[in-house]
C-alpha cells in the first residue's frame, strides 16, 4: 500500500508539469509540507517534451534538473505518479481528497538499469513522442524521467513477456501483481495544476489533420526537431522520410475560432516563430520557413524575437488565414488561400505543414467542488470568495512557461496563506 | 568535533560487478583511497544495502562517505544520510555505461573506475558537513516598494499568509497608474466591459490590515545589510527617517508612460492628441458621460494609434511591445461608445495583441461598433478643429486617411528600474579618475536611485533588456541578481493589471520564502537549502577584490580593512568568488579547491609512455554533467582516458586546478559550461560568463610552460547535447593524441 | 429609394457601415469580421477568374465607408452560394447571407452593374417560380438566353443546343413547358398575395418606401 | 403498412419530365424497396433556391417555404418533410432555422401565410433523402436488399455543396463528408479517393457566368478521371447536371474528352437491388451509364 502523509497543513499540487512543480517546490521550499500527484509516470509535463524555449532558444530539460534537484533535495514534497485525483470533499483548511494510484508494475527497488527492457519485445506507441514512434511495452518515458524508474505497460503484464520481464530485473524490481489502488488524504489547501491539451486538430477538418501525413502540429514538430525525438533531430517529413525543407507555420490552428477554440492561446506565434529556428538550424539557405497568421502576437519583450525572425530572409509571413490544404500527388500539402494584405491569391505547395495548435484546459473527469470555477472554455477561475483550492498555471489561462511559472508562484502563496491560517488556528 | 571517519562503498550491481573487477576496487579504496572502512554490495540502493550504511553511520560512527555506485544524480532518496558528508563515485553512468563491454576495452575501464574510487576517496575526505550560515537575520517584515496595484496587491497577499509589511509610496496616495484609470480592463468572465479599477477596494483593504504599515509621500534612503537582516532607512517629506528592520523586498515600483513628446510626427504637442492615460483623465472627467476634449468640445471621433512609439525597429524609440494597450484601447474606444454609440471609433493597429481570453473583450468592441484596421499610421497632423491620421491601410492597400475629433496614442511602459549598474559602475570609474562631468553624471544617476542598496556592486538591482528588472529566466522568472529583493509588476516586465496582480503574489511568495530561509541560514535559489557557505581564510587575502567584483549576486563587501566582507544569505552558493580568488582563501565547507583539488591528484598519471592520456574534464553540475550521464543512459560511448569532475558553476573554476593538472602529467583539460552572453543558460547569470573570462587568460600560462594552446578546451555544453557531447571528447582525445604527450609526465 | 443614394459617407466612419446592418440582410455581421482572409480562400470562383473584392475585403471597404466602390461592385454577385465561407468562417459570420444581402441592397438602391447577368438570373427565376408556385425550366432559360435580344438568345442557344438536345433525348426537358405547359401551383393566386404581403413588409421593417 | 412514411417535397426539378426527372423515378423504386411511404405534399411550391435572393429579398424566400411547412403540417401531420433536392432541402432548413429564431420574422411570416389562407404553428422536421437512408435506417438495413452488388465499379462520389454546408450530414466534416463512400461501399461498388469531393459545380452561375462554373466542373470532372472512376455520383440535382450536360462544351473550352456518366445514389441503389434500367432512371442520362445499364440488364 502507498503511504501518503498528510494533514490539514498539507498542500495538494494537482498535476506535476511546470506549474505544479513550481507551485510545490515554492510552497516546499517555504517549509510547507506538499503531495504532489501526476497523472503520468514521470514528472515536467508537456514543457519536457519541447525542444527549446523562445526566446532564449534554451533546453526545458535545464530547468527541469534544476526543479529536480530542489526536489531531492526536499524532503517535505511526496511525489506520487501515475495518480489522479478523484475527488474532493470538505472545505478549505480541511479537504479530504481522493487519489487513485495506477499501477507501474515497479517498485522503489529499481535501478533503472534497463534490463526489463531488453527483455520486453511488444512495441506500444511511445506517448512522450507524441505517439510517433514506438517503445518497447517495458520503458523509461525519458533520459530526464523522474521518478528515474521503469514502467510496465499493462499490455504486457498478463503475458509470458510480463514473466520474462519480471525474470530480467535482478532486483525484485518488477512486481506484476501490483494493483490500482484508493488512497485518501487530508489537505489544507489544493493547487489545480492540470495543464492543458494540444487542441485536437482532427477537428479542424480543412486541413485535413490525421489524412494527410505531412500536416503535423505544433507539438509534434517539437519531438521531429529534438535529438531525442522519432528523428533523431532530423525534420524529416512523416509521409515518405523526405527533409522538410520548405515548412508552412498555420497559426490560430483551433484558435480564435469559434467553432474550436474561442480563446487566444498566446503562446503559438512565438512557438512558430521559434520553431523556424529550427528549420533554420537545420538546413541552414536552404530551410525555408512561411507563417501564415492573423496578428503576430510577440508581446512585451518577445517583440525582439519576432524582429530578429522577421529579418530572416528565409522566413516569410503571409498575412491570412489558411482556407484549406490539399495534398498534390508527391505527397506535399498545398495551402490554398489569400494574403488579405492587398489580396493576392496563393495555392503554395510546402513539404511539411505545422498547425499551431492551441490550449484547451485539460478535462476533468473530477467531481471537483463548487469552489473551482471554471469559465465557459473550461479554465479555472480566481475565486474571489478566496477558498482553499487556486487553480495555476495553463488549468487557469492559456500561458507561456514563463508566466505559467508566475502563475504557480503566486497559487502557492494562496495555498500557504491558508495553511498558514490553519496553523495559527491550531496554534 | 567528532574524529572523521571515513568509508567506501563499492557497488556491484547494474552490471557493475561483472563488468569491473570490484575486488580491485576495494583494494584501490583501502590503499589509495585509505578508507577506515570499504565495504562491497551486489546491490547498494537495495533496503539491505543503504542498512548497512545507516548502520556503519550509526554504530560505528562513520562519517565520510563515498558511494562508490551509479551517478550522484540517481537513486537519490535511497543515499539520503543528511548528518555524514557524502561523495559519490560514478561507475555505472560515467564508466561502465560509456564504454564498450569488449575484452579490449576492459583494462582501460577498469583504470577508469579505479580513479573515479579514488577520486570519490579523496573529495570525501576534503569535505566537512556544513553546518549552514550562523549570521542569520530574523526579520520576517516584508518591504514593498510603490503602492500602486502591484504594490497594494503584494502587501496585501503577504498579510494574507501573516507577515507583516511596511509599504512605502513616493506620492501622497496609494493607487499608482491605476488610480489614473477611470476603468481597467475586464479579468473574469464575460470579458465584455470595462471593470472598475478596484483600487478603491485594495486601499480600503490595506487601511483595514494592522499587519501593513504604509509610509506615504516615502522614499528609501538607504538600505543595508542582507536577507532577513536589512536596514531600511525610510525618508519620509516633513519628517524624520526611520529605520525599519526588513527581511525582504519587493520592488513594484512600475512605470510612466514613454514621453509622447518624442513622437512628434504621431501630433506631439497638439491639443487634440492625447496619450492613453491622457485619455483616462478626460474620461474620468466625464464621469460615464460624453467624454470631452480639453478645449470642451465633445468628442464625436476618435482615432486609436496603436504602438506608438514602440515596436520601434529603428531603435529611436520603444523596441518592445508593451502588452496592454490593445486592450487598453479596447477599453477606451468602449468608453466612448457606452457613453454614445454613435461616436465614431477607430483602432489602427498592425498586430492586434490580445490574448487569452482577452480574445472576447476584442469581439465585445466589434459589437458595439468599433471599427479596427490594419493600418501603419503615417502621420497625425491638425486639421481643422480636429486632426487628419494619414495611413495605410494594409488590408485595402492604399494610402488613406480620416478625420478625428481626438487622437489617442498607445504610448507604452517605460519601467522605474533607478541607474543601470553598468553605466553607473562606469561612470564610477571615470568619476574616481578624477573626470568632473562624470561625477556630476553619477550624482544625477544616484538621484534616480530606487532601493539605495548599501552594496558594493551599486544601489539598485541589475536590470536585463530594455531597462526591466526582469531575469531572463524562463523557467525561474523571479530571480534577480540580488538575493531576496524581488521585482514585480510593470518595472519587471511591460503588463496589464491583471498580470501585474497575479506577478505580485508570486514575488510575495519568493519574498516570504526567501525571508524563512535566510532565518534559517539556508540558501536561495537555485541552491535552495543548501547550507554551505564561503568563507575566507582573510590572513591570505591580497585585497585584490576580484570576489567582491565578480560576485553576481552583490553578496561581498569591503570591510574597513578593504577585506571582503561576506554577506552569507546574500549569497546563491555559485563560487564565483572561489573561482576568482587568486590566493586561493575561499572556500566551502563541502566544495573548495581542495575537494577538487585532492580529485585531480588521486587520478593515476601513467608514464608518457603508456599510450594512456589523461583528460580532465570540469564539468558543470547543471548542464554539463547531466548530459554526459544521459549519453551513458543512451550508451553513447566515449574515450576512457578522460576523468570528469562536476563543478557547481564554470564560474567557480580557480584556475589553479587547470595549471595544477597540467603540471601533474594531465594531457589536456576540457571546460564544459553554459552559454554565456545575452541569451545566458547559466543559472548564476554571470557564472560562466565570468569563467570563461578567466581561462581566457590561462593561455598566457599555458605558453610560459611550453604547452599548446590546444591542452586546454572550452566547450560551450548544453544538457541536450547527448549525442554531440560524446563525439566532442573524443575528438579532443583524438587532438591530444596528435598532440603527443605532456611533457610533464612524471615531473 | 433615390434619397438613399444621396447618403454621403466618410472615410472610416460608420455611416456606411451602419446604413448596412440596417438595409442588408446579415448587414450587422460585417462589424464582427476580424480579416483573417479565410472566406477570400475559401471561395470557389476566386480561383478562376477571381473577383475584384473578396467577402472580406469588402466588408473592409464597408468599413472604411467605401460606399460607391461597395455597391457598384461586381463581387457579391460571383458567390455561388456553395458556404465554404459561411462553415470555415472562424467568427461565425454567415458571409453567405451577407454577400447576398449586400447585393440585393445593392440592387433595391439600383446600384448593381448594369446587365449583372447573375442579378438577370435572379430576377428570371424569382419571377418564373412565383409565376405559378412551380419553376417552368425551359421558359426559364429560355428568358435567360434571349435576356440580351434575339441575335444574341440564338447564338446562345446554338451554343447550348447539344445540351438541350441531350436533355430533350434523356427525356429531361419537356418541350410542352415552352407553351405555358408544365407544372403550376393551385395556389397560385395566394400564392401571389402572401408574396405581396411579404414584400410589404420587409419594406416596413426596413424603411423603405413601397 | 409502409416502414417510414414521409412528407415528400420532390421539388420543381424532380417532377415528371423536368431536368432531374430521372432521380424522382430511381427515388420512387428505391423506396419501394425500401418500404417508405413517400405521400407528396398537396400543392407544395418552389423553394425559391439561393439564386432568388437578389429579387425575392428576404421575407417572401421564407414565406414560400413556410407555405410548404404549412401545408405538410395541415394535411401530412406528424410526418418529416423529405426533400431529395439539396436546393430544396437547404432552403427549407434554413426558413426552419430563421422562423424558430426569430419570433419577428414568425410573426411577418403568418401575417403573408393569411393573404393563401395559411398559418404556421409546428414547423416539421426536414430531411434530405440521404438522412433518411443513413439516419432512419441505416446502412446495414440498406445493404440488406442488395441482389445485385456493383462488383468492380469505381465511382466518384460528388457530395458537392448544399446536402454537406452550412447543415451538413449529421456526423459528417465539411472537408471530408464520407456518407456517399459508404453509400457505394454498400452497394458493392468501389468508391475512388478524390479530392474535388466538396468542390462546389457552379450552381446556378453555370447560367450567369459559365466560364466560371465550368472552369470548376473540369475540376471536379478531371479529379474523378484521375482518381480511375467509372462514374460520378451524387445527391443534388443541380450537381448532377451541371457535371453532367457542360461535358461536351468543357471538351470544347479545354480540349479535353470527358464522357463520365453521372448519377444519383438513388439509380445505383435501384440497380443493386435488382431493378431495371427503367426503374433506376437510367433512360434520363445524357451520357450513358453502360456498366450500370449491363448489370440491370443482367
């Protein structure tokens, strides 16, 4: 049985990407004691699975051993992955919540030597590439994964590939008779930090997402440009293994799109405008960038990053939004559309298209309190009557990392600001 | 203090047994390593195996430990043993898992393990357990600087958690910019109207919370000492200074609008164009009624200009985007139109920036009828008893232009930051040389002051870009480069009011965090509870203040003995200042020249004619050496000649552990640290900026013994590089090969 | 209507835009569009030979008070009512409605190019089906090839004499409509009233005269 | 008693010698088969098409389609109005959606209804044909009366405009409507990948500017060529001709040589399910469905 301890002192950091690994290293780190629960195996969120940050171009994997080594280092935060909320009842300064704990068919014994590994044969669809390649059914999620330990995927466990798994690690490591469990904890204060979704771009059907392979989203190019992705950091186009070397960018994928997404989510023309980076990085002259957007929203200082991209004579940008993408017969997608300033019609064929797809808050299948509000697009509000459950980070609006971080920061002071009040009424 | 008591520990599984000889590794612990205590175990991190630790710690009062396992980043809550100082030999991620499992291969990584059990050996014996900075301060009253929105908000929220706050106002009332605004911009659902702008509501607040005591009409005169123990000495207007004890601070200072007076081409100077905060008063004026013009006449158009001033590519005004103002022209084009639909409304913009949900306050406007257009706006000149706004109109392609009874031009935020650092430091010098208009100049700057910081390295906080106190930090937007003093609000970054709320309960948190810690003598971030602290041996100082120069965080001094004085929770723990020591005085408890040192001098030099180089690599702890642990996760094999040793920030690299190795028969040394310059990824800012700077004159050296240039490597490392990384070493093993052999080999 | 055409505007004011969400139908969507250029991509014909203005492009100009280059323009009347623009539209705007209505305000205020063919067809067909409730097919494009004179109705319809006669043989073309035969409502004549009425008070309702 | 019976609204270019004369005969046999029970709405009118809205304006298109509401409601009462031309449905739909939106316009609408003697109280529900195969019963009802499967036909399915926007097949993208595909499928034949699928034919521009229509009908033609269809087929009248009878004269403008017969869904239907070439309609084309017209025969 997992052992969780806790009281009514307690912070609860719901979901463990960059927001609630903040809101829980900051609220830890003030001497506050802290759960924090994931829904993954392994902590960081949807930031690890970027390549780079904008506008400094610099690896979110930096920062996350940085966050990693606070949380070594701390022994007030308990950790626990493969877990979900399933429900809170009580009121602030005294919530009882539920945590349902799925199992890794993995113990603390593990080494993270790999052997398990070497003995698993069935191929699962590797979810930290975004499903675009396959790992082995025994797997470490990543290089930065933590915990730094092995999962087995259930597929496998029922199996005589499960027996042989379990045979491969000599540490006692791999317990396939692991079950999902319940467990109830006490908790002063919660922080909602589940984070946010890439927006479904099947659903944005003229651009053919799902049917045409050359047209990838945002997210995805992430792992085709990573070292560590499917590629191998190569920007190699999925229909045939072909260089993308002339790369459209379809900004408000989803966004700014009554049909999809009402909302902004702000942080998709710096992606672009970073990942042409990339291509450039890649091909160097010979790696040709298009951003067709609406408004280029760089705002505040990322204003620099927009100008020095803009100077990029290998990056143009076409003020339209794209009407729809065929697919010509050697497999490239052609956009089909009009630059609206001074309407000069195009039907560019491109090698490779990335839709910047936008936010949509995580759903929740939780039965959470009334005290969460969430507005009419799913995020979480601020609660003015100031109960004890602040939503932070993407669950609260569609944010970059860097006001994401900002955003946790100042949910974790709302959190001690009720423990701090429980303590005193103890007192 | 107790006797030291030291033992290794030798791991034999993840294949470390049968791919090393671990009977010769315990002897190389006993002999070279001269352990009281060696122990092997087939399986260390197992419950059995950190037993027999926790029982050699606790009965036979070991403790010095060296782990002698997999790498010091794994299986990290298994080897917890606060109380006992701890090194760890990396011989699954930096040996086994690195090199090829073949016959050839097994001598020269069986040499590899050997020397990283002897350098395990004798770091642990150079470390002490520190025991944490016994100069705390105990003030936990928190300092905010400016009372506007941010100000207010960051008082408040800190109240909140139950710390008190002196709140100090340069003018005679709280409120700031916001109090000038007639509405703000909506931040909750519906995002359709403009919203009162609740300062009316925080002030009440503030005067309601016994825990905030306000100074208003205030400034700070001088602030000293150091977190958790500051003395700020506060100027009151027609009053005596006071001297409050402060743990930490927050600087929400804010902003003022960016002289439209500079603009003269957009209609500076004439009576019928206003700035945005221009236009608030005359809508205040009007008090929810037609909003009139100066000269009285009531406004039936208006023109919007977007970007004024800023998003200047030519660099004569504003490069940055402010963030607010198109919603704050929303706002204001709203005003007119709720007061009268029929007043005619114009936006022109090139990028309509609002985002988030910020997305229906625009489509709100359109409703009510406001009309938005892309246009780049030539020129607003006086046209009858209006003004006539030439521009283009980029969607119709054509040079235009319409009349307006009022023109409104979105200015931006110019932040309140005080001098920058680096001018004023310059200045300095050409003051102290005796330069008469410099000195005037630094007088000038230092009126501009905000915190009057009694430190050596100036009087306010370093900025970044564009004047912003921010700290470039994606993932750590708080750090600034002075510990426990936090900006927030419009002087860190350009924001609206919402943002500049939820900006100033974060830097709360860091303040209030930063005060418990430094009470309990525990450093900041990113060494958050690290208990180690510099300390300096002063008989051996030269007083060249190279420490107090190079700190990047401010955290040195001079003493009036011009000894450097330090100020322990002022300080990140990066060793910058070790680093620059020449005399070699600083050090840490559990990290000095001499834990690497007595590391580099374990390593086994074999004879030059051996074939066997020998590469030392110093590797940051934050990026450097966890890519070289995850090429052994990928098994990206690499040269076993090299020896890598983890160092908390390139900037804390003394060049004698360079000139050391190379007299002692090392072949080569490689550097790996983080990108430097403008789009730094060192996580002490200046870190490896200031290390590089320093091995950049090693060269000198180099050729006073004789040596190639090419014995010593600079690598600019990357966590990601795992592939590149591995390929870098041994192409430099492959260059000192061509090179030959030290010479000193032996010597 | 004639007082209407008298309407002075100014440049990126909103009278003009304002006369179009009162007179056009849908006219109070043109506010709402953001220029992001979907529809202009969106359209079928813009392809082929284009049109001068594309749906957001005019509602641009109704915007900027470009009264005269609006309602003179050929461009509403090349939508072929096919609502790519109208289901891709990220505002909601029914742009299809719109165009429509922009063109038939257009032609009420007797502004609409001279000879408009689709403006020909509209009319043709409006009066042909409510002639007797049902479309008579063959006086219908009959009216429409003979709409510029008899020369030019029988080139036309040599043109198009082996479509015709395609359809004659597929039995898809019946001659006897050409003689008044064919289909017709019994209703015809309330028919006729309600349309009457209906007319009456749309003009109402917009301030029309009758 | 029939299975289903519905409201028909066969529409002015559906009826007895009119231009899609040929789709009204395969409809009657396939519902026949299909036990429906179509009863023809008394002196149902024209639904004014989109073509109307620059002389009708708005008000009367609504009133010519609510009298057809009205008189569906008043003496077929309970039944949903089928319309099988895609003109006639969208209009009908979209009257449906403007009067249930606005009371105003409602109001305006039964003060014109008065002048025939009529007054709208419950607008039916309306459905194109298609909604009736797919959604009342479904493919594998429809699948169950195929004797004669369409083994080894390639056919182009052209879904065009109006049956598929702004209303569209419940469950269907814009994009990529597949209803038409499976409706091949069920038949027995194979439906060709083809990306001229939504494009629209022109509609009624084929008349007033026909250089711009058929520039988009050798579109679509040419997609279907090129995707290896035997035939193309659809569900809109107007869809139907005009890919149908511009053959010849795109041949002319561009040089090329189409001859690809097009049809109903409804003609392949009556074929698969062992009808003859009379009863599918298949007199009616002006470029001969052979494949089709064989296997009947057969």
């Amino acid at each position: 049985m997992t052992s969780v301890v806790a009281t009514n002192q307690t912070i609860l950091v719901v979901g463990g990407g960059i927001a609630g690994m903040t809101a829980a290293l900051e609220a830890a780190e003030t001497g506050k004691q802290v759960v924090l629960v994931e829904k993954n195996p392994y902590l960081g969120g949807r930031t690890v699975q970027l390549y780079r940050y904008f506008p400094k171009m610099c690896h979110p994997s930096c920062g996350l051993e940085i966050n990693l080594r606070r949380l070594k280092a701390n022994p007030r935060i308990q950790v626990l992955t493969l877990a979900e909320v399933t429900g809170i009842s009580g009121d602030k300064g005294n919530y009882s919540v539920t945590v349902k704990l799925a199992p890794r068919f993995v113990n603390e014994n593990c080494t993270a030597c790999g052997e398990c590994n070497k003995a698993a044969t069935t191929e699962i669809p590797d979810e930290f590439n975004y499903r675009l390649g396959k790992v082995k059914a025994a797997y470490l999620p990543s290089d930065m994964a933590y915990p730094q330990r092995y999962v087995i995927d259930p597929s496998v466990v029922a199996s005589a590939e499960g027996q042989a798994i379990k045979a491969a690690c000599k540490y006692g490591a791999v317990d396939l008779d692991m079950k999902e469990e319940v467990v109830t904890l006490n908790a002063g204060a919660i922080v909602w930090a589940t984070g946010w979704q890439p927006y479904a771009a099947e659903k944005i059907t003229p651009y053919r997402y799902g049917e045409f392979k050359n047209v990838i989203t945002n997210v995805e190019f992430e792992r085709l440009a990573d070292p560590h992705g499917p590629t191998g950091g190569k920007i190699l186009r999925p229909s045939d293994g072909k260089e993308a070397k002339n790369v459209a960018f379809i900004q408000c994928a989803g966004s700014r799109d009554e049909n999809h997404l009402r909302h902004c989510s702000r942080f998709c023309c710096m992606a672009s405008l970073k990942q042409t980076r990339y291509v450039q990085e890649a091909f160097g002259d010979a790696g040709k960038s298009t951003i067709y957007y609406i408004d280029i929203r760089a705002i505040d200082r990322f204003e620099d990053f927009y100008q020095e991209v803009k100077a990029n004579p290998n990056v143009s940008f076409v003020r339209s939004k794209v009407a729809r993408i065929s697919e010509d017969k050697n497999g490239d997608p052609r956009l089909w559309g009009v630059n609206t300033e001074g309407y000069i019609r195009y039907a560019n064929p491109h090698d490779l298209v990335v839709l910047a797809v936008g936010m949509e808050p995580s759903v929740k299948n939780v039965a959470i309190p009334a005290e969460v509000m969430g507005d009419s697009s799913g995020f979480v509000m601020a609660d003015p009557a100031n109960a004890g459950i602040f939503g932070a980070g993407c669950a609260t609006n569609a944010l970059d990392v860097n006001r994401a971080v900002q955003s946790a920061t100042a949910a974790a002071l709302r959190a001690v600001q009720v423990v701090n009040q429980v303590a005193r009424a103890e007192a | 203090m107790a006797e030291m008591k030291t033992a290794a520990y030798i791991c034999k599984g993840c294949e470390l047994g049968v791919r090393l000889d671990a009977a010769a590794l315990v002897k190389v612990a006993t002999k070279d390593g001269k352990m009281n205590l060696v122990r092997e175990h087939d399986f260390l991190c197992s419950a059995d195996g950190v037993a027999m630790i926790r029982n050699d710690i606790d009965n036979e009062a070991v403790n010095h430990v060296a782990i002698c396992a997999c790498s010091r980043r794994a299986k990290t809550e298994a080897f917890n043993f606060p109380t006992v100082a701890i090194s760890r030999g990396n011989l699954r991620e930096g040996v086994i898992w690195i090199r090829p499992d073949t016959d050839e291969a097994r001598e020269t990584t069986q040499e590899m393990a050997e020397d990283y059990v002897r350098m395990a050996c004798a770091e642990v014996k150079a470390m002490k357990v520190p025991e944490g900075n016994p100069n705390t301060g105990t003030s936990k009253t928190l300092l905010v600087v400016g009372g506007g929105m941010s100000g207010m908000t960051a008082a408040l929220e800190s109240a909140k958690a139950g710390y008190k706050v002196v709140l100090i106002e340069k003018t005679g009332a709280l409120g700031g910019m916001a109090a000038k605004l007639w509405r703000r911009i909506p931040n909750r659902e519906p995002f359709k109207a403009p919203m009162d702008n609740g300062v009316a509501d925080l002030v009440a607040q503030i005067d309601a919370d016994a825990n905030i005591k306000v100074y208003l009409n205030a400034v700070i005169a001088k602030t000293a000492g150091a977190p958790g123990r500051f003395k700020v000495d506060v100027a009151v207007e027609s009053g005596p200074t006071v001297t409050e004890d402060i743990g930490a601070i927050i600087q929400a200072t804010g902003f003022t609008p960016y002289d439209m007076a500079k603009l003269p081409n957009l209609g500076a100077g004439q009576a019928n164009v206003v700035d945005q905060l221009g236009l608030e008063s005359l809508a205040r004026a009007a008090n929810g009624g037609p909003i009139k013009r100066a000269d009285g006449k009531e406004v039936k158009s208006v023109v919007f200009v977007q970007c004024a001033g800023q998003r200047d590519a030519t660099k004569e005004h504003l490069e940055y985007c402010s963030g607010h103002c198109c919603a704050t022209s929303v706002k204001q084009a709203m005003y007119f139109k709720d007061a009268n639909p029929d007043v005619d409304t114009v936006v022109l913009y090139t990028d309509l920036r609002m985002p988030g949900n910020n997305e229906d306050f625009y489509r709100a406007a359109q409703n009510k009828g406001v009309i938005f257009s892309k246009g780049a706006v030539a020129n607003v000149s006086a046209s009858g008893n209006g003004c006539t706004v030439k521009f283009k109109d980029l969607i119709l392609n054509e040079e235009t232009s319409t009349d307006a009874d009022l023109v409104v031009l979105a200015t931006g935020m110019v932040p309140t930051t005080g001098p920058d650092l680096d001018q004023l430091n310059e200045t300095n010098r050409l003051a102290e040389g005796g330069d008469a208009t410099a000195k005037e100049q630094v007088v000038q700057m230092m009126s501009k002051s905000v915190l009057n910081l009694d430190y050596r390295q100036g009087p306010d906080v370093p900025q970044f870009k564009h004047g912003f106190n921010d700290s470039h930090f994606i993932c750590f937007p708080y750090e600034t480069r002075r510990t426990a003093i936090y900006a927030a609000g419009p002087v860190r970054r350009p924001m609206d009011i919402a943002q500049a709320q939820e900006d100033a309960t974060g830097a709360a948190m860091k303040a209030i965090q930063a005060m418990e810690n430094a009470g309990l003598g525990r450093a900041a971030h990113p060494r958050s509870g690290d208990l180690s602290f510099p300390t300096a041996r002063l008989e051996g100082c030269t007083q060249c203040k190279r420490c107090t120069v190079e700190c990047p965080f401010g955290a040195i001094d001079e003493d009036e003995k011009r000894f450097p004085l330090f100020n322990e929770s002022r300080c990140r723990r990066c060793g910058t200042c070790m680093g620059a020591c020449p005399v070699r005085v600083i050090s840490f408890e559990n990290y000095s020249v001499n834990t690497v040192g007595a590391q580099i001098k374990a390593v086994d030099i074999p004879d030059e004619f051996s074939e066997k180089p020998r590469v030392l690599i110093l590797a940051c702890e934050n990026d450097a050496y966890p890519a070289l642990d995850m090429a052994g996760m990928n098994r990206n094999a690499y040269d076993p000649f090299v020896r890598v040793i983890p160092v908390r920030c390139l900037g804390s690299v003394n060049t004698i552990w360079i000139t050391d190795a190379l007299n002692s028969g090392y072949d080569g040394v490689m550097l790996m640290g983080c990108k430097h310059g403008e789009q730094y990824q060192c996580h002490f800012v200046k870190g490896s900026e200031l290390g590089r700077y320093r091995m950049s004159k090693i060269y000198d050296t180099l050729k006073g013994m004789n040596l190639e240039e090419d014995r010593l490597m600079d690598l600019e490392v990357a966590i990601t590089d795992i592939e590149t990384l591995p390929k870098k070493i041994n192409d430099y093993a492959a260059r000192i090969v061509e090179m030959g052999m030290s010479p000193f080999k032996g010597l | 209507m004639s007082d209407m055409n008298q309407q002075m505007t100014t440049r990126y004011k909103n009278n003009f835009l304002k006369e179009i969400e009162q007179q056009a139908e849908m006219g109070d969507w043109v506010k709402m569009c953001m220029q992001c250029g979907v529809c202009s991509g969106s359209c079928p014909t813009n392809f082929h030979p284009g049109w001068a203005h594309p749906p957001q492009e005019i509602f641009m100009m109704i915007r900027a008070g470009k009264r005269d280059e609006v309602l003179d323009s050929q461009s509403m009347w090349m939508c072929t009512s096919c609502y790519n623009c109208y289901v891709r539209c990220p505002r909601k705007l029914p742009i299809t409605h719109i165009m429509h209505g922009i063109a038939e305000y257009a032609y009420r205020l007797g502004r609409a190019p001279k000879g408009q063919p689709t403006l020909h067809l509209s009319k043709t067909f409006w009066n042909n089906c409510t002639k007797s409730g049902r479309t008579n097919e063959v006086q219908l494009t009959q009216t429409l090839y003979f709409k510029d004179g008899i020369v030019s109705g029988i080139k036309k319809a040599l043109v198009m004499q082996d479509v015709a006669i395609g359809l004659v043989k597929a039995g898809r073309l019946n001659i006897m409509e050409a003689l008044g035969g064919g289909h017709k409502c019994k209703g015809a004549k309330g028919i006729h009233a309600m349309l009457a009425k209906a007319r009456e008070l749309e003009n109402q309702r917009k301030g029309r005269a009758a | 008693m029939a299975k289903k019976e519905y409201a028909f609204y066969p529409g002015c270019s559906s009826q007895k010698g009119a231009s899609a004369s040929n789709y009204l005969v395969s409809v009657e046999s396939m519902c026949k088969t299909l036990d429906i029970k179509m009863t023809e709405i008394p002196d149902w009118n024209c639904c004014a098409a989109s073509i109307s809205y620059a002389e009708a304006g708005n008000l009367p298109r609504h009133v010519l389609n609510a009298r057809n509401f009205a008189l569906a409601a008043d003496n077929l009462p309970g039944q949903d109005i089928v319309a099988t031309c895609a003109a006639c449905w969208l209009g009908a739909r979209e009257s449906k959606e403007r009067l249930e939106h606005s009371s105003v316009l409602l109001e305006d609408t039964n003060t014109a209804l008065k002048e025939a003697g009529l007054n709208i109280k419950v607008i039916p529900e309306i459905k194109h044909m298609v909604e009736v195969l797919i959604e009342d019963l479904g493919y594998s009802e429809l699948a169950s009366h195929v004797k004669k499967p369409l083994a080894g036909m390639k056919i182009a399915g052209y879904v065009g405009c109006q049956t598929n926007r702004p209303f569209g097949i419940h469950g269907e993208s814009f994009e990529n409507p597949m209803y038409l595909d499976k409706l091949i499928e069920t038949v027995g034949a194979e439906p060709t990948p083809y990306d001229q699928k939504v494009t629209c034919c022109g509609g009624a521009l084929a008349f007033s500017e026909p250089e711009k229509a058929q520039a988009q009908i050798k579109d679509i033609i040419e997609s279907a060529y090129d995707s290896g269809a035997d035939m193309v087929v659809t569900p809109c009248p107007l869809c139907q001709a005009n890919v149908e009878v511009y053959q010849g004269q795109i041949n002319k403008r561009y040089g090329t040589k189409f001859n690809i017969p097009v049809l109903y869904y409804s003609q392949l239907m009556v074929v698969a399910y062992g009808g003859s070439a009379k009863d599918a309609g298949l007199n009616g084309q002006v470029i001969r469905a052979r494949k089709l017209e064989d296997l009947a025969g057969k």
